[in-house]
C-alpha cells in the first residue's frame, strides 16, 4: 500500500513536472514567436535625420574611336568609404569606393567598356536591360579574373531607359552587389531628347539607387537573418551611397530615376504626403503616356522614372510603404512587406525655375503584344530552382529560334516572393493573374515582381545575334537565390540550328 501510494505521490509529481514544463515550453515558443514576429518589421520613417546631400554619381567619361566606339573605362577595386563620418566601411566600387560612374550612350552608337579587375577575387559585370550579343553579356560565363581585362562590345540597339550594371559571378553575386559593386547606364534616343522633360543630370534629372543596409560598427553586416529565407533585409536604406539623404530641388518638376538595387528588398514607393506623382518610365524606357500614380512597387533589379511637382519652400520625403501583396502574413512579415524606410527627402528652394508640363505623348513601346507568338514556356518558381532544376553551368535549359516572338508563363507556387529577370530582351507583361497588370507593368520591362500565388504571362521578342555555345540567363534577381540556384540558361539560334555547349564555364577567364 505505502509502495502504491508512494508511487502515486511520485507520478503525481512527475505529472506536475511535466505539465509545468510542457507550459514552459509553451510559453517559450509562443513569447519566442510573438518576439520574432513584432521584432521582424523594419521602420524608419520619422527617424531619419536629413543631414547629407545626396551623392550624385559621377558621369563616366569616355573617348571617341576614328571608327565612332565610344569607350569607357570601369575598374573593380576595394577601397573604404565613410559612410558615417570618422567610420572607414570597407567597400568595393568601380573607379571609386562605393557604387561606379552613370555610363551614358546613344541608341545607334557603339560601345566598348574596358574592364580592369582590380579585385583578388574574380567577378564580372553584367549590363541589366541591355539588347546585346551573349557574348558580351557579362554573365557567369564572362568571368575576369584577378588583374584580368575584359572588353565587351556592342551598339545601342533598344529607346531610351534607365539601365544598370552589376556583377554576375555564379554563386557571388549577392556578395559582389552587397559591396558596392553598381552603377546606372543611361541610354538616350532622339525621340526622348525631343520631349520637354527634365533632363539636366542630377539637377532636375536624378538617379535614384536604393539600397537597404545594415552596420555592425564600421563594418556592413550582411547576415540573413533567422526565417528571413527571401534573402538579406537590411534595417536602413541608403541612396547613391548615401545615408539619410536630401535633394535641394530647384524646378518645379523633378525627375527620379529609381533603381532598387538592393538584394532581396521589396519597395512600395509614394510620397510621405501621398501626393500623386507621374510615372514616365520602367526598365526599358518610357511610357506611351505619363501616369499618375501615388505608390509603385519595385523589386530588386526593377525601375521606375517618376516625374514629381513641388512647390517652392515645400519639402517631402520619398518613402517606401508596408505592402500587402507577397502571398500571406507569414512572408509579407518576414519578407520585408511591412517594413517601412524614409528614403530621400526633397527641399524645393524658395523659388523654382518654371518646367513646361509634362507631354501628352511619350514613347513608343516596342515590346510585342503576344499576338505573333510562335512559342510557349512555363516556368515554375521555387527556391530549389526554376522548374525544379538548379541552375547547371554547363546544361543549356532553352532554345529560342531568332527573329521569333514568345509567351513565357512565371508561376510562383513557392510561398515566398521571388522575381524574374531576362537576359538580353524587354519584355511586356500581358496578364497577371489572368488580369490586365497596374500600369507600373505596362511598359517595357525585364524584371517583374513575382509574389507567392502569382502566374504572370510576358511577351518578348528574340531579335539578337544566333550564338548557340553562349547562354543568356534568366533567374530570381533576389540575389541569394540566384546564387543559390534559382537560374537557368538559353541560348538564340538561326531556325533548325541546335544548341552547342556551354564555353568559358566557370573560372577565372580572361577576354581580351
Ligand atoms: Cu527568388
């Protein structure tokens, strides 16, 4: 009896100890989850201290061959930059120490870029949004090494846009982009330079590069955060390299030309007074007439110019709003959706210079409808790669026969919000969801935001050179997963040709 009792006594212990433990542990989790959940957002608005002019990138200069190339020099180097005074970060630029020059061209001119890799480690510098040769393309395929050189060249083939360039290094690129290795390259056409539009460069025409960032001392920290699998979230942006910075505006119309080029961010930019602004342009030039638009949403590689009014003395503050589009709570809080970041402030002067209204008419789009398509691709979107492949040096995932248009079908089942970006053509996006896209999606695009749950059918047409041993890429430009496989590759072929193999694979090649 005293035996039972006894064990009675003991099991009643043993069950008060488990129950309390078990409510510990409860407890735990749930305090450890409500912390994790209302420690995930980001906010930065009404916390910044305007204090620095913004940094406006230098136009890179260049020369002019008897044949009529325009060429420029870029130089990877490693270098330190103040970002907060008295604090060296170390950094990576081209000629300089964070960021590189705005290359600027003419549709129908020539170019060459002399690359120099002043870096020891081996990268490559990719044009984003640029009409040219797979060859020249600055992929994972075109890798300069340490001390090596690399001289691209091609002719400005597509309209006036606001381009990019950025290394391409597989499995780096997230690292190489992170350091500062970014630019713009501004492409200009007759038709653009014929419209009354502000146009004198970083006065009334300003390049807008928004990057989020993170500090550990004087060092960038640019560790992923636990459950953060979109990528890298910073907990401050900076523009142009930039931090907290303002814009004295002297006009009454300012143009933007946003570029979101962090790493795996998200941005819904308005105005912190939700005044309405035009949309003239997106990645591959203008639009056919302006927009008027109070937020556009940008994922990482996309752009967007912005035509914004302002009256003299008066000042906003260029902001990115919560979003609520990414596919669930559950990701749009650990994805960045319900961060919000003071971006750039505006200070008009006390009197503006008079800005004729913006045109009617803009561009033209000479991006296909999808009524002439010969071919349909799907690709389906998940972190282990693009229709379940992970990205493959050497395998050639698609062919495409020149001169053809095509409708390619991005699904994105995966529950996290991925992008997809492609080599070498503009695209028009023709459906999402089945329905007609928000105007920032109707213009010439390369990049498009793909959140979870979310089909978009593209249209684009392959006008380049056959080269059928060079693949072009198409990837998430949430760059950890680019690097981590979400990639594949196609080449262009003449009709009935077949796809060679993949050259210059990996390593450190030089092209001279
Ligand atoms: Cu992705």
């Amino acid at each position: 009896m005293t035996k039972t009792s006894g064990g009675r006594g003991r099991l009643k212990r043993v069950l008060i100890i488990f129950s309390v433990v078990v409510g510990v542990l409860v407890a735990a989790v749930g305090g450890g989850f409500a912390w994790l959940w209302t420690g995930a957002d980001v906010n930065t608005v009404g916390k910044e201290p305007f204090t620095n002019r913004l940094a406006v990138p230098p136009l890179a200069e260049s020369t002019v061959e008897k044949d009529g190339t325009r060429v420029f020099d870029l130089r990877m180097q490693a270098g330190e930059k103040e970002f907060k005074s008295g604090r060296k970060t170390p950094t990576w630029g081209f000629n300089g120490d964070y960021l590189g020059p705005t290359l600027r061209a003419e549709r129908g001119e020539k170019v060459k870029v002399r690359i120099a890799n002043g870096l020891d480690e081996a990268s490559t510098v990719h044009w984003h949004g640029m009409h040219l040769p797979a060859a020249m393309d600055g992929g994972p395929h075109q890798m300069v090494g340490p001390g090596g050189k690399w001289a691209p060249r091609w002719k400005i083939d597509q309209p006036a846009s606001t381009l990019w360039y950025h290394p391409h290094p597989h499995g780096q690129t997230e690292q190489h982009v992170q350091r500062g290795l970014a630019g713009m390259f501004l492409l200009d056409d007759e038709k653009s330079a014929a419209l009354d539009l502000p146009d004198a460069y970083g006065v009334n025409d300003v390049p807008v590069i928004v990057q989020d960032v993170t500090f550990d001392g004087a060092k960038f920290d640019h560790g992923h955060d636990f459950l953060r699998n979109t990528g890298f979230l910073g907990d401050r942006t900076m523009v142009n390299g930039t931090l907290n910075p303002y814009q004295e505006v002297g006009d009454e119309l300012v143009r933007l030309r946003l570029l979101n080029a962090s790493t795996a961010r998200v941005y819904d930019f308005g105005f912190s007074d939700d005044r309405d602004f035009a949309l003239i342009g997106t990645d591959g030039g203008l639009l056919e007439k302006p927009a008027a638009m109070d937020r556009v949403q940008l994922s990482p590689g996309e752009r967007a110019e912005i035509v914004v009014r302002m009256k003299p003395g008066e000042k906003t503050v260029l902001r990115s709003f919560p979003q609520d589009n990414y596919g669930g709570a559950w990701q749009t809080r650990f994805s960045g959706g319900a961060d919000s970041f003071d971006v750039l402030e505006l200070r008009a002067k006390q009197s503006l210079r008079d800005s004729p209204e913006l045109p009617v008419q803009l561009g033209e789009l000479e991006v296909p409808d999808g009524s002439e398509s010969a071919k349909e691709r799907f690709f389906g979107l998940k972190m282990s790669g693009i229709n379940e492949r992970p990205m493959d040096m050497d395998r050639i995932d698609e062919v495409v026969t020149r001169g053809t248009t095509e409708t390619w079908t991005v699904r994105n089942d995966d529950g996290m919000p991925h992008n997809f970006h492609v080599h070498d053509v503009q695209f028009r996006v023709l459906e999402v969801n089945g329905e007609q896209p928000p105007p920032e999606l109707r213009g010439a695009k390369d990049t498009v935001f793909v959140p979870g749950a979310t089909t978009v059918k593209l249209a684009m047409r392959f006008d380049g050179p056959a080269d059928p041993d060079t693949p072009y890429m198409y990837h998430c430009h949430l760059l950890s997963h680019e690097d981590g496989g979400m990639m594949g590759q196609f080449v262009v072929v003449e009709k009935g040709q077949k796809a060679g193999k993949p050259t210059g694979s990996g390593g450190a090649h030089d092209h001279h």
